[in-house]
C-alpha cells in the first residue's frame, strides 16, 4: 500500500506541473456548477412567459406555474452535470497518467522495482479517482446550496434535490468514475494516444444521458430504488471492468502485449 | 569466486516463437559480462527475464541469490536495470525523477535524497539537478537512468546498450563510469552492439542469438576461433618465402601480401623463434614480428554471420 501512495504522489505532482490539464479538469467543475446556478436563478426571475405546451414533462413538474416549472427544468437538466463530471474527469487524468506513460516509455522501469503491480495500477486509478470524485461531490455540494438559496419555492428544491439524485451522486457516482478509469486501462493496452482512449471512454455518457433525456421526458423517475438498483449493475459493470483490467495491467502483459 | 547470475536451459517462448533458447551461462561475482548479438536475437528478452520483468517459459535462474520465480519482488530490489529507453518523466526534475525510484526502492527519505545527490554529483548532473529532465540532452538522460538504477546500491546491474546513441564525450564518459562499477564489486550484465566497448569493459562475453552460441574472455573467443597468430614484415617481397613457412610443422594458413607474412602458429611464444629462424636461414630480412590480433568484430562476423 506504501508504494500505492508513492505512485499517487508522483502522479499528483505531474498533474500540478501540467497546467492545461489541470485547469480543464479541476477548475471546470465549478465554473460550470457556478454558471448552473446562475442559470438557475434567472430561470426563476425572467421566465415568466415560458410555453412547454406539447412537450413531453415529467409527472411531476404537471401544474407548476411557469417560473417554478422554468426553475425545475433548468435544475433537473444541470443536476445531471454531476453524473457525468466523474466520467469525464478520472478519463482524462487516469489516460494521462497510463497511456501518457506507455507513450512516454516509462512504465518499464517502474516495473523493474520492487513495486507490485496491483500497488501501481492503485497509486494510479486513485491518482485519477480521488480527485475527481473530491471536485464532483464538491460541486455537487455547491450546486445543492445554490439550489437552497435561489429556488423560489420548497417544491423546485424538492423537485432537484430528489433522494433519487443524491443516492446518485453519492453512490453511482464513483462507481461510474471507477468504471471510467478500469476502461481507460483497457484501452491503454492498445491506444497510444490519451485523447484516443478518451474518446473511446466517452461512450460511458450514453446511459447517463440516456437517464437524462428519459426523466425530462417522463419517461424514468429517478428514485432512491432505481438509483439503487443503477448502482447495483453499475457494481457489477465495475467489478468486470476491473477484472478485465487488472489482467491486462500485468507486468508481463504490459511488456510484452501493450503495442 | 560466486556466481552472480545463473541460469540452466533459461527459454522464453511468445505464441510458439521461440525468443530465448535454452539459455545456461554463469557470470562470476564483480566481473562484466558483454551479452552481444544482432537486433532481435532476444538480449533485452533475456534480460527482462533475468531483471524478473517477464517469466521464462522453461528453465531457471539465480540472480543476485534469488531464485527466479520465488521471490520475484525481493529479486528486483536486488538488481538495477538501465532499460533500451531512459523512460524518464520529463516534466519532473532530475531530482523527483530519482527521488520517485528511490522510494519505489524503498529507500527511507533520508537516505534517499542522500543517495540522490550523490549520483547526480557523480554523474556530473547536480548544476541541473531542479530542471525538468524533458530539457536534457540524451547524454544526460542516459547518466540519468544509469543512476535510477544504481540508487539503491544493487550488487548485479543490467545495462541495455548504455551508450547508444550517445557522443564520443558521453559514451567515454558512461564508459569510465561502468568501470568505476566494477572495481566497486559489481557485476555488471552488458548488452551492446559496440564492440570495441565490449572488448574494452568486458571480462567475459556472450554472444547470442537466440541462443549461446560462444562464451568465453575476449582473448578466449579470440584464439578459439581464430587460433594464435604471428605477422612477420620482412624486406622485400614476402611471398618468396611462403613455402619456407609453410613447410614448418607448427605453422598453417600462411599468407603474403606486400611485405607481410600471416600465418596461424601453434604456441607463438614457443615456436615464433624457430619461425624466425627458418625464415632468415632462407635469407630474409626481417623487419617487425607482431602477433596477429582479430579483433572482437571478426569473431563476432563469424559466429553471428554462421547463423545468421
């Protein structure tokens, strides 16, 4: 485990030295939470005239008066922002930090130390997951007290902050960004190319937009049951795609198969 | 003297390939062992297997008083490897590059960063020691990486083609290193393809392809392929007397060229007076009589060449 942490150092002190990544990926999240909020609030004050006539609306936004229903559209649309902010964030860091490595050519003599690979592929997949799920859950937070603070009524506060959407975050959430970071090692055996293997993690947001697109329409109602259950198969997704990827990050694996 | 590295029918195979070939070779304690042989004979194959990166198919090891495959961790601490890349962080400094593989040696901070200043001062890196490797010249990342594997004071070091690509300067410079190595009482496992090097640093020599095909001390290799040989320079022209020499028991493969005789001898020491004898008894003049020295490249052409 000591070694682990030797890696997340090392990984964490990279990361403070790259100052694009770093800006793209930590500082995102809360200028984009922020610009959520600042939306939220002016939903509440100017949309007065809004028209949602024919459009499909989730059961329970029927017969909100068209600020609160602007509020709560706007509120539910960004609170998904904190599904996919663990997506995107360990994709980015844990490509960086493994496939950024197999181009750079020095994981080989990592492996020559007396480090046991399960000790790197954790330093790394922590390097990745730890910050990105302290920025997520901390922009959640922010986003949570936005929503206290301007929603104009008890109902669109109640209608964001579902215990659906908090078992979310707090549960699928990493599983997601763990998901996210086990495929980005699958993907470094063959990729040499960080941004080819984030490109092809991506495809983890088409069941959260998938989730998204269904609540607005009416369609899913997330529920502390089915946040539950999504995090029931999104367990057993991580558990496979951690098998998967820890056989592949083998130190003979990676010597001998990673092209 | 102990063996620092042996190996009985060592064999890596990759999807019924065969890289390494029933390899058995001992290598004595603080000496250098030049492993040579074409690109893809299987040397960083072999190495890799001996520094405990990837396991052999067959076959079994000692390196460094481990068994390889036993404690394959414990192994890898023992050794220090300098792999083909210099595989350095280049936004990290020279120092967090060191200080990094220091701890992953599980060296205790202290005695890391003191082992750090102390190769970086050694290998003439400490004026640049805060600036990112990523600056460097591949002379100074190669002094870079040879001393990540030396921090933790391995006794048996692997080191792959230490001065490729390098300068006249710095591959002096690396060369001079290796030495200071082994008069510390390391032994030192070579890979290179310069083979004035190799017959410069080496105290005995592998060459490989796929499998041993000779090993021995240069001089070794030398004589038995090529068998101990004397140059007479005479005055005149040489070929005159050809069929003198060649009517000595001990002498065989006599050539003339200009003024220059070649012969194999058998046991110069011993016969080279009764050579030069014969000859001047037939009236010649004689100039110079030198040994007749092949060098590593023409054994290395002749056995590589053979199985090429």
């Amino acid at each position: 485990m000591k070694k682990a942490l030797i890696v997340l150092d090392k990984e964490w002190l990279e990361l403070r030295l790259q100052r694009g990544l770093l800006l793209a990926t930590l500082f995102l999240p809360p200028v984009m939470t922020a610009f959520a909020v600042v939306v939220f609030y002016a939903a509440g004050k100017f949309s007065a005239n809004v028209n949602t006539a024919g459009a499909p609306l989730p059961p329970e936004f029927a017969g909100l008066p068209p600020l609160e229903l602007a509020q709560a559209l706007v509120g539910r649309q960004f609170s998904v922002l904190f599904l996919l902010l663990p997506i995107f964030i360990p994709s980015v860091l844990a490509s960086y930090a493994i496939v950024g490595e197999k181009r750079e050519r020095t994981l080989e003599p990592v492996l020559a130390t007396p480090i046991r690979t399960w000790e790197l592929l954790l330093g790394k997949m922590l390097a990745s997951l730890i910050p990105a799920l302290a920025i997520t859950l901390g922009a959640a937070a922010l986003f949570v007290i936005g929503i206290f603070a301007f929603a104009i009524t008890d109902r669109v506060r109640e209608l964001i902050v579902t215990p659906g959407w908090v078992l979310a975050v707090i549960v699928d959430t990493p599983l997601l960004a763990l998901i996210g970071v086990a495929l980005i090692v699958v993907l470094s055996s063959r990729v040499n190319d960080p941004r080819t293997a984030q490109q092809f993690s991506a495809v983890l947001v088409v069941p959260v937009l998938a989730l998204l697109f269904g609540q607005l329409a009416g369609v899913i109602v997330l529920g502390p049951a089915l946040a539950l259950g999504i995090g029931v198969i999104l367990a057993m997704a991580a558990a496979g795609a951690l098998w998967v990827a820890t056989r592949l990050f083998q130190r003979e694996v990676i010597l001998t198969r990673w092209r | 003297m102990a063996h620092a590295i042996e190996t009985h029918g060592l064999t890596r195979k990759f999807d019924g390939r065969v890289a390494v070939d029933g390899l058995s070779l001992t290598i004595e304690a603080g000496t250098v062992f030049g492993f040579l042989g074409p690109n893809g004979a299987g040397k960083t194959t072999t190495v890799r297997m001996l520094a405990a990166l990837i396991s052999p198919t067959d076959g079994d090891a000692i390196v460094a008083g481990h068994t390889l495959g036993v404690d394959d961790t414990a192994l890898r601490g023992s050794v220090g490897i300098l792999t083909e890349q210099p595989g350095l962080y280049d936004r990290l400094s020279a120092r967090q590059n060191l200080r990094y593989f220091a701890r992953l040696y599980d060296l205790d901070p202290a005695r890391a960063d003191a082992q750090v200043d102390r190769y970086l001062h050694l290998l003439e890196l400490w004026d640049r020691r805060d600036e990112p490797v990523g600056t460097f010249s591949k002379g100074m990342r190669q002094k870079l990486a040879i001393a990540r594997a030396l921090l933790h004071e391995p006794g048996v070091v692997f080191l792959d083609e230490p001065t490729a690509a390098l300068d006249p300067e710095a591959a002096r410079t690396v060369r001079d290193f290796v030495k200071g190595l082994k008069a510390e009482g390391r032994t030192i496992f070579l890979t290179t393809h310069n083979l004035p090097e190799a017959d410069e640093l080496c105290d005995s020599i592998g060459i490989f392809q796929r499998r041993l095909l000779r090993m021995g001390s240069p001089s070794e290799l030398r004589a038995g392929l090529f068998g101990a040989g004397t140059i007479v320079r005479v005055v005149g022209d040489a070929a005159r007397y050809v069929p003198v020499a060649k009517a000595l028991p001990f002498v065989h493969e006599v050539h003339a060229d200009g003024d220059t005789l070649t012969m194999q001898v058998d046991d110069p020491d011993l016969r080279n007076p009764d050579l030069v004898d014969a000859l001047r008894g037939a009236g010649a003049r004689i100039r110079y009589v030198e040994r007749l020295q092949h060098s590593l490249e023409d054994v290395y052409l002749r056995l590589v060449g053979g199985h090429a």
